[in-house]
C-alpha cells in the first residue's frame, strides 16, 4: 500500500492518505482532526491528549501507537513498528476506539508502564472509519483513508543532553551522546535538525555556528583536531 504524506513537518501533527495511487484531496478534507498537544512528552505515570473533530461530520476513529525506529529523518522516511507486536513495551495508549460528533472532543491516555535508558519516540496514530472517496487520474473512484500521526517523546527519569563534534577532512561530525534529542537550529548553512541518542550527523564546512536546545555555539575546526 504507497503511503503518501500530506504534511511534512517532523514535529507537528502528520496527515498520511493511505491509498493505492497518489492523489490530492482539499485540505478541508484532511483537516477534520486535530491534536492537542501535537508533540507530547511523556514524563509521568500517565499523560493526556485531546482529540478534536473540527468537522461536521461525527467520526468514528481507531486509535494505535507505533514505535518510531529511526525518529529524526523525513517523514516519508519513518519505520513504524506497531506497539501491538513489540514484547513488553513501556508505553500504551487508550482507548482504542473514539466517537465524536461535530465539534466534539475526547481524551486519549498514555499509560507509561517504566521509563526507558533513553528518549523513545513514537507516532500517535488517529484513524478515521471514513473511506473517502475521490476521483483518479483515470477518471477511476478511489477508497481513501487519512491516518493522523502526532508525535510522542517518552523521557528517560534522568534527562542529560550532551553532544560532541570532530574536524575531519570533510567538516564536522556531530555525536549525540547524551540520553535525549537535541534540536540544531539556525545553522549555516541555513538546516534544521534533530539529533536523537547514538546518532551522528556531518555538517559541510570549517566553522559551524547553530542554536542548540535555544543556545548559541560556535565549532571552529582546524585541520587535525577538535
């Protein structure tokens, strides 16, 4: 089944058209749900999150939570694994069904059953029971159905955000070796990121100056050394 991303943003609410053709819907028709909050953190026992239908129309929705394997690239990127298959997780989301009617909301509970070594990330998954239906390219009906995917970070008890960098021949290497993400913004050149524990990202160029976590830092490399 293609998967096709409506919105890109990494870290807001994520419309996704499941279909088997790529096709484009009005964006009243995909904006019938919201989230609030889009990007939750998890750090207590138990954690809320309002659903909300700004449609007309009442909606009858699935509710699913799936483990994030590689957070931090594009969102047509994303490895999803649904919680349901993994042994002994640490986070749940209920219920599972909701119903709203127009301009109703309702509460979705994370239950955090222990507190993992380090940040987790995982996509909220809220599905609509409505297939919509649309006109294809051939002039064909097609069945579409629209996945709401909000983003959730479970904290480890203990948060440490730590990183390093290394010059080498080809710029800057970035380690992030502390236990959370960390959000590179404003860097030059003009890039946006998120590094997530254990990983790593080159940066082209001998100087990098970026707001970490809303900090300024300056890397200036020479050739042989940090």
């Amino acid at each position: 089944m293609a998967r096709r991303l409506t919105m890109t943003a990494n870290d807001s609410l994520l419309p996704l058209l499941l279909s088997s053709m790529l096709i484009t819907l009005p964006f009243e028709t995909i904006s019938a749900i919201d989230l609030r909050p889009h990007i939750v953190k998890v750090e207590a026992e138990e954690t809320h999150i309002e659903v909300i239908n700004t449609g007309e129309n009442t909606q009858y929705v699935a509710i699913e939570l799936y483990r994030l394997n590689n957070p931090g690239v594009p969102p047509e990127q994303e490895s999803l694994t649904p919680l349901g298959t993994i042994a002994q997780p640490l986070l749940f989301a209920a219920p599972m069904k909701l119903t709203l009617g127009a301009n109703q909301s309702g509460k979705i509970t994370l239950k955090a059953l222990g507190q993992p070594n380090k940040e987790q990330v995982y996509r909220l998954s809220i599905m609509p029971k409505q297939i919509l239906k649309t006109q294809g390219e051939s002039g064909s009906v097609i069945g579409v159905q629209i996945a709401y995917m909000g983003l959730i970070r479970h904290l480890p008890q203990k948060p440490e955000s730590r990183w390093q960098h290394r010059c080498d021949a080809e710029g800057v290497t970035l380690y992030n070796r502390g236990n959370i993400r960390q959000r590179w913004r404003n860097l030059s050149p003009n890039i946006d990121f998120n590094l997530y524990p254990n990983q790593q990202r080159q940066l082209k160029g001998r100087e990098v100056t970026a707001i970490v976590d809303g900090q300024s830092v300056t890397l200036p490399c020479k050739r042989g050394g940090e």
